[in-house]
C-alpha cells in the first residue's frame, strides 16, 4: 500500500513539473516573439528569411533562419547567441539582453523558422 502511495505522489510530482516546465516554455516563447518583434524584424524579416526593409543595404545579408544550411552549422545556437551578444559585421550587439532572454530569442526563432 505505501509503495503503491509513494508512486502515485511521484506521478503527481513529474506530472505538476511538466505542467510548470510547459508553461514557462510557453512564456519564454512569447518573450522571444516579443523580442524578435522588437529587435530583429527590421532586418530578418517577419518570415525570419533575411529579407526585412533595413536588409537591402546590407552586404553580407542578414541570416535566413529559414534555410536548412543555417541550421546545419556546427553550434548554431552557441553561435547565436554569440552573436546577439556581441554582434558581428552589420549586426549590432545587444548588450541589453539577459542570457535568459536571448535563449527564448533563439528558442523562439528555432521554433517559428527552422525547417521541419
């Protein structure tokens, strides 16, 4: 009886975890639209490809993040996130940002424009 107990409040706990862990997913997506929105889509574009209205007098372009070879990089979220600290060529840094918040950027960039 008390094993029986014991797995059942295990199954409660993991499941009330998940609960917790799916919703601050959800949360930390809607905070990396929120930032793309705010910090990104000038240059990458609404369809994140590259192609926003400040990207024209860029050379080298903005990156695609709808391209496959984007996402086939060796460390392409340490690579981002790298980047959106720091900044590299016409990209500026964003010093502002937490490392939390730069997660739920690419989180939210990785789930809305990597191709399946």
């Amino acid at each position: 009886m008390l094993k029986k107990a014991l797995a059942c409040g295990a199954i409660v706990c993991f499941m009330a975890g998940y609960a917790a862990l799916s919703s601050a997913k959800g949360t930390g997506l809607a905070k990396g639209k929120q930032l793309f929105q705010s910090k990104c889509i000038l240059c990458h574009g609404p369809q994140g490809n590259g192609e926003g209205p400040a990207a024209a007098a860029f050379n080298p372009k903005p990156a695609n993040f709808t391209s496959k070879s984007f996402w086939k990089a060796p460390n392409i979220e340490a690579t981002m996130a790298h980047v959106i600290a720091n900044g590299k060529v016409q990209m500026p840094a964003f010093h502002n940002l937490s490392s939390s918040d730069i997660q739920d950027l690419i989180q939210y960039i990785k789930a809305t424009f990597e191709p399946k």
